[in-house]
C-alpha cells in the first residue's frame, strides 16, 4: 500500500528551485513515524541493569518484591487524583525545578556592574561641604554604610543629608546585587538589571524559605499524624472513663446532678454486645443523637471563632 505525502518543493544551495517532486511510499512514510505511538527502529533498547543492580545492592538478592516492597516503590502523586493538591514531594520538586530554571537562565555580571556604575554616578553629582569632603570621598571609595550613616548625621540632616540618604539606597541594592551572585551559582546567558536582579533575589529566597519549611514538614509530618491518632484515642478514652468515675454507670433517668447517672457513650458500648431489636434500635439512636451533639458543638465552636476573627 502507497502513502502519498503532499509536494514538496526541494532549493539547491546555490538558491535555485527544483520542480516540485511528488513523494511517497512506503520509505517516506515510515521515516516520518511518530515517535510516540512509534519509536524509531535507531532508539536503543531500553537499559534494565541499572535498575537491577541497584535492587540487587539494596535487597541482597534478585527476589520478587513482595505486595507491600512494591507498593512502597510505587510513588503516586496526589495532584493526580481529582480533589486532592500535590504532595510534600511535588511541591519540593517544582520549588526545585523553578529555582534550578532561574539559575540555569540569568546572568549577574551586568547587574553587578550596573549598581556599581549607579553608585559611583550618583556620588559624584553631590557636592558635599569642605568639611565632609574628606570624609565623603573615603566613604565613597570604601563603599561603606556606616560612615554614609555617620555623614549623615553629621551634615545636619539639611540638603546634602537628604542626598546621603538617596545615595545610601544605591549602595543598599549594590549591596544586595553582590550578596544575590555570591549566595547563588548562576550559568545562564540572560543578563539582568539591577531591579531584575533585585526581584530573581527575593524570588529565590523565598523558594529556599518555602523548601525548608516544607523539608521540615516532611520530616515531621508522619511523627506529627502518629502523636494525633494517640492523643485523639487517648483523650477519647480518658474522658470516658473520668465521666464514669465521677457520675458512675447507673442506668436510671436523670434525678439531679448529684444523682448517679449513665452517659451515652458508656450505655452504647456496654449494651451494644447482647441488644437485639428495638433495645438495639434504641442503642443506634443514642449514637445518632451523640454525633448531633458532637456536630452541634463543633458548628458552634467554629461560629465563635469566625465572630471573633471578624471582630478584630
């Protein structure tokens, strides 16, 4: 079977055009493959003794992984499954993919050289006082904060004052584009500005702030739910059983409050064993009307706090 491909015009590297030329084929066709639904007969067999190896190195032998092993093995992304966000893992791993772009795009150099041109254009538009002279062309060349401080200070806060303070904002950001190419290794080709280079700065901090916290969180977040589920069972169980202590176990009606009396909860688990019918039934209803109360309570807990919240 022939597979027509449409024209296509061929140019000679002198510039001249050639007829079109009608192709097709068997040949033609199977060279413009897809290389996803159809791999290339050139791609190299998949490489599986890595993966071996490593599985030999952790688990001494070459056994299959049991149900549990593989299902460890088996990362599955939340962000995957409708309704749910990504994972602590996920979220790492953009963080990381957005930072290592950021690296792999930019430049510095032109930054730099930028904010040191800034500095040194603007200090020499001001003409300090015979007395600051001195001190403010040591302050200049010595590219230091404190003594633009002190001469500022020392200016009486008049005029040049206020061009000490104008001149103090640039040595900030040339400070701050130095502290960004010494803190980071940057191998981009992009060059930057000083108020993109301030910005890729504030970005990158707070890609590492986000890291370490969600690094933290993952470290211990397992502990953390492990504490929860014992705390919950403890707390479930203690108040139980500090309620039965303090009112007793009596199955009678209420007769005041310092009357022994039973809790639903105790009745429930207690007469739950040999209830049958409308006994069961019964018991079924307590229960019912206890996850009332427990909504009941939580609805207004959380009512209060949202008042109080808007309040503020």
């Amino acid at each position: 079977m022939m597979i027509e491909e449409p024209f296509m015009k061929h140019t000679s590297s002198s510039g001249r055009n050639f007829p079109p030329e009608k192709t097709g084929g068997i040949i033609h066709t199977y060279q413009g493959y897809d290389p996803i639904q159809f791999p290339s007969p050139r791609v190299p067999p998949p490489e599986v003794a890595s993966a071996a190896m490593e599985h030999l190195l952790f688990y001494g032998n070459t056994r299959e992984l049991t149900e549990e092993e593989l299902a460890n093995a088996v990362q599955i992304d939340p962000s995957q499954i409708r309704g749910l966000g990504p994972s602590l893992e996920a979220l790492i791993q953009m963080l990381e993919e957005r930072k290592r772009k950021i690296l792999q795009t930019y430049r510095t150099e032109e930054a730099q050289k930028e904010a040191h041109e800034n500095f040194h254009q603007s200090a020499a538009q001001y003409k300090p006082p015979k007395n600051l002279a001195a001190a403010f062309e040591k302050a200049v060349r010595s590219e230091q904060l404190y003594e633009l401080e002190s001469l500022y200070y020392l200016s009486g806060r008049n005029a040049f004052g206020k061009a000490i303070l104008a001149l103090t904002q640039k040595l900030a950001e040339k400070y701050q584009v130095d502290e960004l190419a010494s803190k980071y290794s940057f191998t981009g080709k992009t060059p930057m500005n000083v108020p993109k280079a301030l910005e890729i700065k504030e970005e990158l901090e707070q890609i590492d702030k986000l890291l370490e916290q969600l690094r933290e969180a993952k470290k211990n977040a397992k502990i953390g739910i492990i504490d929860a589920v014992i705390l919950g069972m403890g707390r479930a169980i203690g108040e139980t059983m500090a309620v039965l202590m303090v009112v007793g176990n009596a199955p009678v009606f209420f007769r005041g409050l310092g009357k022994p009396i039973s809790t639903l909860t105790s009745q429930i688990v207690m007469d739950m064993p040999y209830a049958s019918g409308t006994h069961r039934t019964a018991l079924f209803g307590l229960a019912i009307i206890l996850f009332l109360i427990s909504m009941g309570l939580v609805a207004l807990v959380r009512g209060l706090s949202r008042l109080r919240e808007e309040s503020r």
